[in-house]
C-alpha cells in the first residue's frame, strides 16, 4: 500500500503526521522496525507513552506535556494505519465514531443527539444526574452489543495495570452498593490487614501466604485511595518520584564526602536520606 498523494504545502498538521505515518510504513521505501510491527507489538509503546503523559502532568512539566500528547496520539495514528492496510477501517471513521459516542454520552449538552443542538439558556443539571445518566447510556450500548454477561463484572476491559484494574473492580462493586461509605471503615480494614500480614511475616509463614495477605493489603490501599477520589496510580507515580528524588540528594551527598554507594554503611544511608527529607520539609512521612 502506497503512501497517498497530498499537498503538503496545504496539508493540514494532523494530514502531514498521517502521510509521515503512511510513508514509514511504505512496502518499499518505509522503515523496517515499523513495517514489521503489528497491533500486538505496539500496545507495550502505547501503555508506556500514556504513562508518560501522566508522569509530565504529575511532575507539572507542562512545557514537556505537548511532546508526551504527541507520542501518545501517535499510537493512534500508527493503529489507524494498520487498519487502513487492511481494510478493517478508516481514520475518520474512528473520530465519526468518537464523536457520535460522547454527543450520546452527553444529552444535557446535545438534548437532540446531534453536534448542533444546544440546551435552552437556564436549563442546568446536578453533576450526580450527570454521572447517572453517563453510566445508564454505557450500559444501553453494551446490551446492544451484547456485551452484558451474566456478572457485571463481565464487562471489566482486560489489559488494566493491577492497580487500575483493582480501582476499577472496587468503582463497578461500589455503583451496586458493596462498598463501606466512610473512609475510617477501610482505614480499620486495612489496619486488620496489615495485621494479618504482620502474623505471616513474624510467624515466618511460606511466601505464598505472605503474598496473599499482601495482596489482600495492597487492594485495601486501592480502596482507600478511591475512598478519597485519588488514582492509585498517581499516587504510586508520586510516592516513585519522592522516592527518587530523596535517594538521588542521599547519593549526591555520599558522593560529596568522597563516600561510593558500596562503602557507606546503611546507617550513613539512613542519616543522608533524613536530611534528604528534612531539606524538601518533609520530615513527617
């Protein structure tokens, strides 16, 4: 499949990463790390770019977001043009699709189902309606694909990082009523966790049993996290990055006292990574 003829002259931005798209991927003259790769091969790529998306905007490094948008819409444009070879579908046909679901998804901002239409001045509706109404409307378009099992579990997506998928799994459960209303009740569970793991881990139990009462308090941590209308998963990404940025500045001043990493005790360790803490004002965690 050749690559199609535009003007790149008039060619809009989104047409020229589409035709760059197309020429890379060119039987003859394209790139042979990208013409040998299949839907399969790049959803590693399209995970860790939407990683990184989320990385730039936890760290606040908006002057980077831009470049980290691009590499992730890429992954769309390299998906989309793989299908095109093969005749499952088209470009627009992926944003026509995109756009029909969100004006559905919408009806308190498009009453008439359509792009034009527009609510009467005045005309408002609570964010709990909102919400209600998004989740009845996901729920119609997977009857009428069939998609509804005998669970409603059976409509979870596969593919989720642990993490988003035990936050995902405590959403679907909660919407249905199995879930505590305050957040001091999970705070109690997992202090009961934590308790039975302590029991495993001083009682020398086998690593199995540990790692089920770990995973028991590692899904409680989820669910106190949600409790609080946090992502686990910024939460994780946060607590990497201090981590980070503590072990770097304990590092640093080993590095200064002439010390390698190999030579200083764990208590030279300790002492650097509590003034590490006590420089970023952060000594109470």
């Amino acid at each position: 499949m050749r690559s199609p003829d535009i003007d790149l002259r008039t060619a809009t931005p989104l047409e020229r990463v589409r035709y760059l798209m197309a020429r890379l991927r060119e039987p003859e003259y394209g790139c042979p790390w990208d013409l040998k790769q299949t839907y399969e091969t790049i959803v590693p790529f399209t995970i860790e770019e939407a990683y990184e998306v989320a990385d730039t905007i936890a760290r606040g490094d908006f002057d980077h977001l831009r470049e980290e948008l691009g590499d992730l819409l890429f992954q769309v444009v390299f998906y989309t043009q793989m299908a095109e070879e093969e005749g499952r579908f088209e470009f627009d046909e992926v944003l026509a699709e995109l756009e029909q679901k969100l004006v559905r998804r919408h009806p308190h901002v498009f009453p008439q189902g359509t792009l034009e239409s527009r609510i009467e001045p005045g005309q408002t509706i609570s964010e709990q309606a909102i919400k209600a109404n998004w989740d009845s409307i996901k729920q119609q378009e997977k009857a009428a694909k069939n998609q509804l099992g005998e669970s409603i579990l059976d409509t979870m997506p596969g593919g989720m990082s642990p993490l988003k998928r035990a936050h995902k799994l405590q959403t679907v459960v909660a919407k249905k009523g199995f879930d505590w209303q305050e957040p001091e009740r999970v705070m109690a569970k997992l202090e009961e966790e934590l308790g039975e793991l302590g029991a495993e881990v001083y009682g020398h139990a086998p690593t199995r049993l540990v790692a089920d009462e770990l995973g028991d308090l590692m899904f409680c941590c989820v669910n106190l996290a949600r409790h609080y209308k946090l992502d686990p998963e910024v939460v994780m990404m946060k607590a990497n990055q201090k981590f980070e940025q503590r072990f770097r500045a304990l590092e640093h001043a080993l590095k200064q006292q002439g010390v390698s990493l190999e030579e200083a005790s764990l208590e030279q360790m300790e002492l650097e990574w509590q003034r590490a803490k006590l420089t970023e004002g952060d000594a109470d965690d």
